[in-house]
C-alpha cells in the first residue's frame, strides 16, 4: 500500500497499522484469482484485510499514478468503469478505459480498481449491446467470470462491465 492511500486510510477509519503484507492469495473456490492482503492492527484488534477493500477506501485520484488500473465515471454518467491512468493533468486524470475509450475526467470521477469476487456488476452480455445485473464469479487481469442474476454465466474481459 502506497504512503498517500495508508495516511488516507488513517485520516477516514482511524489509526491502523499494516503489520503484514500478505503475498497474493487464492480467493473464491476454483477461480484462479489472487487477491493481496494485509494484517492490520487497529484499536488492538487484528484483522486481515484484502488490499482491494483497504484501496477502495481511499477515494481521490490524487493518490494515483500513470499506469495504475482504476474506475473511471464516463462521461459523468451513474457507473464506474475500468481503465489504466494514462496522464495526469492539473485537477484532471485520462484514462484509457478497457473497451478502448478514452477520456480526461476531474480527479473525483477516478477512484482505485476495487472490483473483486463476489461484487455485484452489470455487464454488456455477449457484446450484444443489453446490460445484465450479476456477480463477479472469476477475476484474471482484464478476463472476468460473471454468474448473471438470471442463472447465465459468461467469460467476458472487464471492457464490457461496469459498477454502481
């Protein structure tokens, strides 16, 4: 976890303290995914957290830098989508999207990439052009499993999903 998103961290939950950096895991049963944690100690208690959620939590786009994979609001619309910062600019983040897209937005439209097993998403089935309501099932890079809310599955790449 980079310095800016731990002060962040501390400055929105309180004082925590990474005491482990955990290597990339196995998370969900058969999905081939790896998922970093950390151990943190905060107000004496323990706890293992994924570094997804400890990075989700850090909402400014200040912390990031070229190259980093985030959500970006296209055109100021209601959902989050995945890109890689490409520049930044002052007050201003381009974000080559993952369907191939690009565009500047204000740093409060990009946020870290929080997207992980489980995560409720909407993804354009088949490419077809209609979005679906489901649940991320698989994570590998830009390859994603989705288990749609009508019972459908799909391999997709994360150029076709998008988060509320």
């Amino acid at each position: 976890m980079r310095a800016a998103q731990h002060a962040e961290i501390s400055r929105i939950v309180g004082n925590i303290h990474p005491i482990y950096k955990g290597e990339p895991t196995p998370c969900g049963a058969g999905s081939g995914g790896l998922l970093p944690w950390v151990l943190i100690s905060m107000n004496s208690k323990i706890f293992v957290m994924a570094a997804g959620i400890i990075a989700s939590l850090v909402t400014s786009a200040g912390a990031q830098t070229v190259g980093d994979w985030v959500l970006g609001k296209y055109q100021g619309g209601a959902y989050w989508f995945p890109g890689v910062v490409e520049s930044i600019g002052k007050g201003t983040v381009t974000v080559r999207y993952d369907d191939g897209e690009r565009e500047t937005l204000g740093k409060k439209a990009v946020r870290p990439y929080d997207w992980m097993i489980g995560m409720k998403v909407e993804c354009n089935f088949k490419g077809a052009g209609e979005w679906y309501s489901g649940k991320i099932a698989s994570l590998a890079g830009e390859k994603i499993g989705i288990a749609y809310d009508d019972g459908d599955k799909e391999k997709t790449k994360t150029g076709r999903c998008r988060s509320k």
